[in-house]
C-alpha cells in the first residue's frame, strides 16, 4: 500500500524502540513519522503540538457550531428564570 508520508522526519520503529527520547530529543519538537517496512505507522508530535492541535480543532468545532446556529431566532429569556 502507497501512503504519503505527512512529516518532513522519519525514523524506522526499530530505533524508536531503542531509545525514545533520544528521538524526540534529536527531531526538536517536530513531528516525525515513524516507519515500519517503509510505511508510515503513526505520527509522534510534542505535547506542544498535540495541544496546539487539538485546541485548532476545538476551535473548528466552535466556529461551525457558530455557523449553523447563526440563522436560528433569539430565545427570550429572564434574568429571573436563569
């Protein structure tokens, strides 16, 4: 099977294996693909990244959430009632 490889880094999972954090100190922060046979088999980001990641995504969600409800009417409601 033919798959792009999303990352300018790469290491084989054979090094991986022997010393983790000596890869993810050595690529710095950047995400790098990690290879079995060639192929991509998942990706290793930084905390920093992951969390930049997923607050994007949080922030895609809130903008289409915005984006269907823009169109809808107002709700009265009294201060009282909250």
């Amino acid at each position: 099977m033919i798959r792009p490889i999303l990352s300018d880094l790469t290491v084989d999972i054979v090094e991986l294996k022997k010393n983790p954090m000596a890869v993810v100190e050595t690529v710095g922060g950047m995400p790098v693909a990690i290879l079995d046979g060639n192929q991509p088999v998942f990706y290793c980001v930084s905390a920093e990244a992951y969390e930049a990641l997923i607050n994007k995504l949080e922030d895609i969600e809130l903008t289409t959430l915005v984006g269907d409800r823009r169109d809808q009417g107002e709700i009265e409601v009294s201060v009282d009632s909250l």
